[in-house]
C-alpha cells in the first residue's frame, strides 16, 4: 500500500469538522510549501545536484528550520542511492512520509496533563506580542465548553492594559478573573489566585505572566518564583507550562522555544496564527529540533479556532492534495 493511501486511512476516522479547520487554516502554508514542492517534483525530469538545491531552498523558505532541513536532503540522498532511484515521483513519498515522522508525537504528549485529584494549574509564558492573552481566553472558553469550572489569574501585572485585555477575555468567556494592581508582585497574584480556586473548588486555574521584564534574568527569575509558589499550595502544580509562539516570526518562534526551555520549566508549545503564515514548517521544526510537544496551535480568530494539535490532521492538511494526486497516476498507469 503506497504512503498516502496509508496516511488517507490513518485520517479516515477524523471528523470532517476538524480537518477542515486544519486544511483551511494551513492554506497558505500548503501553497507556499506543499505546493513548490508538487511543483518541483514534476517539472524535474531526474534526481540531481540541482533538483536537490531547489528542494533545499523550499524547505528553508518554509521555514523547516535549516538544521531539519540538512538532516533531511541528507536522508533523501541516502535513499536515493540505496534505492537507486532516479525519477523525483518517487521520491515525493519518501519524503512526505520522512516529514510525518518527525511530527509524531507519543501518545503521553497529546493534550494537556490533568491533575485528576483536584485543581488543574497551567501556567501560560511568552514574549508580548504573540497572542498569550488570546489563547488563555480560547483554552478557558474551551474548557468551559467541557463543562469545567475556570478561573484566570491575570499575573501579567508589568504590561500597561494586560490585566485589563485579561478581564475582557474572562467577561466574554464567562469565568472570574483574580487580580492586583498594575505593577504588583505577580507571584502575589498568582497566590491569590490558588487561594479563591480552593474556595471555590474551580477546576481549571489559567496563569498569565510577564512577557518582559527589565531583562531575561529578571523573567526567569520572576517564572522562578512563580513556580515555588504555586507548588507551595499545590503540590505537584503547576501541572503544564506552555509556552506561546507566534508562528508568523517562524525561526524567531524557534529561537524563543530555545531560550524558555531551557529555564521556564515549559513543558508544551502553542502555536498561534498558523493561518496568517506560509512558514507553517516552523512546526516540523520545533518537533524535530526539540524535546518539547506542540499541544495547541491557532488556526483562526474564532472561539474554537485553538486547536488541540493533531499529527495526523497537520500532515493530511499539507499532503492531501498529494495523495489524489499520486491516486491519479496510479490509475493512469493501471
């Protein structure tokens, strides 16, 4: 059974509902990506020094990241000496399925880690600017959705208006927001916080913290902080620290993704705006160059456009198009 009739099935139980979100929101990455790729591999007449320059150069403008990108035309040799392969069309699923692969995730990744003995804490992190307040308003109302009881913690108290952008996303969602005043000590907030969410036996506690401190010691120190006091009043807590990424600064996103985990404690990522960017290969990217999940990625501006990111979903949203394409050939050539 060829590649993308495997990976066709292995989509077939997904609802249509979802995928459609998946395929519509990476639209401009599949043209930009998927599509000089088909291209490339059907103008080209034989596998050569030039054929894998250009692929190259697809890659790295999609933003697969360069270090990915290496490993995999080195790969791509690789096979085609030890399969003697000579024509570029059979090479296109070798390829599409080497990419699968490196977006695999195990099935302990997947979702966000619960604490099932009482109150779920997650803690969001990021630099301003990349949609952290946006997403904590989704992941809330999507929560409430599953009929959980949500409380936010506005601990972003440096960036003028963050409480208030915090208490407009709590209004619309329709969950409490606990605050201090602007300039107050986050780690005091985030107190209070843990304190009403035992009160009120909440479910979900979503963290906000700063984006930017005077500079990257003071925010590490101040997540640091955070850190001890949360788990000071709930052992074990908190239970995810995500980390939020705009994927429209593609390679930028992956240098932040480098720079947080190695001292935030992030244990997933959030990719907002994948929608509004050709560089959607920034996620195979981060999935091969670190040891941290993709849990969420954005995929629009509605309120269930904070998806729960899916393997599968990414790649059939990239390749569908591959896969009736290959299908054709096939029934030509029978």
């Amino acid at each position: 059974m060829s590649f993308f009739k495997r990976l066709k099935e292995s989509i077939a139980s997904k609802t249509e509902a979802v995928t459609s979100k998946f395929r519509d929101g990476l639209s401009k990455t599949r043209d930009a990506f998927v599509g000089k790729v088909a291209e490339l591999f059907s103008r080209r007449k034989k596998i050569d020094e030039e054929f894998f320059e250009e692929l190259e150069e697809i890659l790295i403008g999609a933003d697969v990241g360069i270090n990915t990108v290496m490993g995999l035309i080195d790969d791509l040799r690789a096979e085609v000496k030890k399969r003697k392969i000579e024509q570029p069309s059979e090479l296109q699923p070798i390829m599409s399925e080497k990419l699968v692969a490196m977006l695999q995730s195990t099935g302990e990744e997947v979702g966000i880690k619960e604490n099932p003995n009482g109150i779920t804490v997650i803690l969001f992190v990021g630099v301003n600017g990349v949609g952290k307040t946006t997403t904590i308003g989704k992941l809330a109302w999507r929560y409430k959705q599953q009929g959980k009881k949500v409380l936010l913690a506005a601990g972003d108290t440096f960036r003028a208006g963050a409480i208030e952008q915090l208490e407009v996303w709590g209004g619309r969602v329709g969950v409490d927001v606990i605050k201090q005043e602007s300039g107050s000590d986050p780690a005091a907030v985030m107190f209070d916080a843990v304190q009403a969410a035992k009160k009120q036996n909440v479910d979900v506690l979503i963290c906000d913290t700063a984006g930017r401190l005077q500079n990257k010691s003071n925010l590490m120190e101040e997540l640091a902080k955070i850190h001890r006091v949360i788990q000071r009043e709930i052992p074990g807590a908190p239970h995810e620290t995500l980390l939020v990424l705009d994927a429209t600064t593609g390679q930028n996103a992956l240098q932040q993704a480098k720079l947080f985990g190695e001292k935030s404690g992030v244990t997933g990522l959030v990719l907002t705006k994948l929608d509004g960017t050709a560089k959607g290969g920034i996620v195979i990217a981060i999935r091969n160059e670190l040891s941290l999940p993709v849990k969420f990625v954005g995929l629009g501006e509605k309120m269930d456009d904070l998806q729960q990111f899916d393997a599968d979903q990414f790649v059939h949203a990239l390749f569908a198009d591959l896969a009736g394409n290959e299908e054709t050939d096939e029934e030509q050539s029978n």
